[in-house]
C-alpha cells in the first residue's frame, strides 16, 4: 500500500488511507520548507499572546479545550481506527489517556513553573534567590502514527500548558489525527494560532528541524532520531528525542504466574505490538517456565487480528513494518528457536497473527532490534539475576516490566531503563505525573510530569542584593585583607 502524491496547481498533496481497506480518508497538503517557516513565523507572534497570559488563563482556555474533546470523542475515535486501523477500544483507551494528560499538564502548570524562593547558603546570605521556569517560545513536535494522539499530545499539552506555541508535524500515515486536534483548540482559542499543524513526509519534517524553533520534541525511530538530531545541530536547536525500545519483562520465580502471563500477552500484543514500550524479550526463571509458557500460549492462541472494530489486534500500519517482522520470526527460527504459537504463516499483510518464540539465541534480530509486531521471545533464565543482565544487554533503555513478590523495587533499580512497571504493565504511561522517556538508543529528555513540564521552559534564576555586607569580594574596592577574612569564614562554616 503506497501513500498516493497528486499535483493540483502548484501545489502537491497526499492522501492518508485505511490500512484495513486502502480507503481514501482524507487528502493533505505536502507543506514545502517555506511553509513551515511561514507557520513558525505566526506561531512566533501567537507566542507572545499566549506567553504573556497567566497559568491561569492558559488554564481555562485549555480545560476547554478537554471539554471539546470529551464531547468529541467518538468523532476523534473513530479517526484514529481509521488512520491506523486499531481496535476501537484501543482507540478509546488511547484517547482516555490524552484528556487524563491534558487535565494534569494544565492543572499543575502554575505550581511546577511559577517564581519560588531558594536558599541563598551562607556566604550569600545578604541576597534574596529565585527561580523561575518561563517559557522557551515555539516548540516544534514531530509525533508518530503507533499512537497518534496520545503521544504527541505528551509533547503538545505539556508545552501548551508551560506557555509555548506548537507546530506540529503528525506522522505522514495520520495526518487528520493532527489536524483533529489543531482544529478543535482553535474553536476554543480563536485568538492567535496557539498549535499549528504541518503536513508531508520526511522533508517537512526536516524543515521543522531548521525552521528557527526554540526546540524540537521527536518520537519515532532511532535511524530517524539521529537525523533529526543532526538538523538541529546545525542551528543548536535542542532537541527531545523519544525512539525505539525492545522492552523486557523480568518473571521470578515467587511471580503471580497468571497475572504474569496476562501482562506479557497485553504488553507484547496489544496494538498489534506497535508499543514503543510494550513486551518484547521475556526472561523468566527456569523454575516456572514451563507453567509460565502455558500460560502465555494459551492466552496468544484466543487473539485474533481484523479489520472489525471488536478485533483482538488490527493491521500493522506502516506496510513497510511487515517485512521487518517477517524477517525477525524468520531469523529466530533459523538460529534454532521454536514457536509455539504461530510462526511465518502468521504474517498475512496487512495482519500479522500472533507469534509466540522460545529457545531464541540472543544474538537472533528478534533479539537484539525492535520488532514493532505481535511477537514474544521467551527465554528461560537461572535466576533473576541472570534475567537482569540479560535485559540490560541491549543499546535500548525505554521501558520494562518486572513480576516478582518480594524483590519488585530492587530489580528495577537494577535495570538501565526510564521506567519501570512492578507487577502491571505499562502502568508508567498512565500515570501523568511520573517522567516518560528512555537511555541510549531510546533517546533524551522526558514528556509527561513536572520533569516534562520543564522540558519545555527555560529556567531564569534571579538573584536582589536585600542589604550591604561587610566582606565585598566581588569589586575592586575590596580592601587588602577581604579574601583573608573570607577564607577564614570558609574554613570554619565548612571545615566538619
């Protein structure tokens, strides 16, 4: 399936399709370079407006605009199953998640950001200090199609609610889903063009990156990362950067087995495995293999893909995924590995069945590289220690899940990862005042909390001279003995 590019004028435009039926859902402009700046260059006057309005103007202006969405919901829903071809209850829980986030980044603005005092120490003691977070101006966001309101919105409702404009570029495979959004804040903030969306392919993207943003937030993959990163290095622009994970789930030996098995099949099939932090490699403690394994089977056996809005799992969205995931159950089962649920047959494009491997080498690609599909590897382990290690044994650092009743909160420390789920799955997500974000090749930076919050300001500290005091080392006119008499100060303020 290819994304059609027509000439009309002189000015190009594609179509975003169903993924189920190749349907025609809507047509969107390819924005050239210079648009982008043209976007930029309003979202730069609307930036003075809405910089200049209080937390709790902003505030208001954005509880409307979750209002309009509650009541919108099933417009946007729908949408969603469209551009991506999800279940419609994953749609819905996709866009729970949005408005529980817009509701925390905007009620809790004021308190993360505002002007608050700060210990002047003892050497300083004749100033008063501040700190104030303000905002950075206009953020660009790049977002993806996997979840294609849920994540940006990370980036969006977070800068919005710290007093930035947004440009926003959505993933060329879930354009309406942008424009959805922009659309609806401009019927409740008709006053200046607070989130603008640019349209196209990787170029727009790339022109948003030299456009003159005050900074970039990205989700995708790590190849695309790097690029963006590189744009942005030509004018210093910062950048927040969200990619890929090949997120573990650790089981120990004292682990609640059903529960355990219930995540690893959510984790690892759920959007028909599209989840940059959903299950991918599981390390279970040889122990309860067997019985875990079972579990596990029993449960992928019942999934089923379809294009109906009650299936299991929908299509993989991006056509050019299947043959990633084609490729890695195919390196896994040539290395050695088995499936017990599934196998190459399972990839029937659009759909891919669920796949279910044990006995991978961990040098296998199903392994080692993200495979953004329905598929778990399975590999049994000596000890939860040995799991651990394992897990860390990639570049990747998202996220992971850990099953275990008496050792949950140690073993996540353990892990080199931004976030932990102890006995759930994926809960991190869910809970808009924790940081999300990952190391290493799953990138920088955090969106979500009073962390993502910050993200998106720049903090001013602010120092006021209340009175004179008797030793002025920073001046000319300080008298022969000044630095003496500070260091004596010094050593006995600090000498214990």
């Amino acid at each position: 399936m290819s994304r059609a590019v027509s000439q009309q004028a002189d000015e190009q435009w594609f179509t975003s399709l169903d993924p189920r039926t190749a349907e025609v859902i809507g047509r969107h402009r390819v924005h050239s370079p210079i648009e982008v700046r043209a976007a930029v260059t309003r979202a730069r006057t609307a930036s003075a407006w809405w910089g200049g309005l209080d937390h709790a103007e902003r505030k208001r202006r954005l509880d409307a605009w979750r209002a309009l969405i509650l009541r919108r919901l099933d417009d946007i829903t729908e949408l969603v199953c469209a551009e991506t071809g999800k279940p419609l209850d994953d749609a819905r829980l996709e866009l729970v998640l949005v408005v529980d986030h817009l509701h925390w980044a905007a009620r809790n603005a004021e308190k993360v950001l505002r002007r608050r005092r700060v210990s002047p120490g003892r050497l300083m003691f004749n100033q008063a200090a501040t700190v104030e977070y303000l905002p950075l101006g206009v953020v660009g966001v790049i977002g993806p199609w996997n979840y294609p309101a849920f994540t940006p919105m990370g980036s969006i409702a977070y800068a919005l609610a710290a007093g930035n404009t947004v440009v926003f570029k959505p993933s060329e495979l879930t354009p309406g889903v942008g424009e959805w959004l922009a659309s609806t804040l401009a019927e409740v903030v008709p006053e200046q063009p607070v989130l603008t969306v640019v349209t196209g392919f990787g170029a727009t993207g790339a022109a948003l990156c030299r456009s003159g943003v005050d900074k970039v937030a990205f989700t995708g993959s790590t190849a695309t990362g790097k690029r963006v990163m590189a744009a942005c290095a030509e004018s210093l622009t910062p950048v927040l950067v969200e990619c890929g994970g090949k997120d573990p789930l650790i089981v120990d030996a004292d682990a609640d087995l059903e529960a355990a098995a219930e995540a690893a099949v959510w984790g690892g099939m759920s959007n028909a495995g599209q989840t940059c932090v959903g299950v991918e490699r599981v390390y279970v403690v040889d122990s309860v293999a067997d019985r875990f394994t079972e579990l596990v089977v029993r449960r992928a056996r019942k999934l089923k893909p379809g294009g109906q809005p009650t299936a299991h799992l929908g299509p993989i969205t991006m056509p050019e995924q299947v043959g990633v995931i084609r490729s890695h159950i195919a390196d896994a089962l040539d290395k050695g590995g088995r499936a017990v649920v599934g196998g190459l047959d399972s990839v029937r494009p659009p759909y891919v069945e669920p796949v279910v491997l044990v006995d991978v080498p961990q040098d296998s690609s199903a392994v080692t590289e993200e495979t953004f599909g329905p598929t778990l590897t399975i590999k049994r382990v000596s000890d939860v220690d040995e799991a651990v290690e394992l897990a860390n044994a990639t570049d990747y650092g998202l996220g992971a899940t850990v099953f275990s009743r008496s050792r949950g909160p140690e073993l996540a420390r353990r892990l080199r990862c931004g976030m932990v789920s102890i006995n759930g799955v994926v809960s991190f997500a869910g809970i808009a005042a924790l940081p999300f974000g990952g190391v290493g090749d799953s990138g920088f930076g955090r969106i979500h909390g009073a962390d993502g919050l910050r993200e998106f300001a720049r903090p001013q500290s602010v120092t006021r001279r209340r009175f004179w005091a008797p030793l002025q080392p920073n001046t000319f006119a300080r008298s022969s003995g000044t630095l003496r008499r500070l260091v004596r100060l010094v050593r006995v303020l600090y000498r214990r």
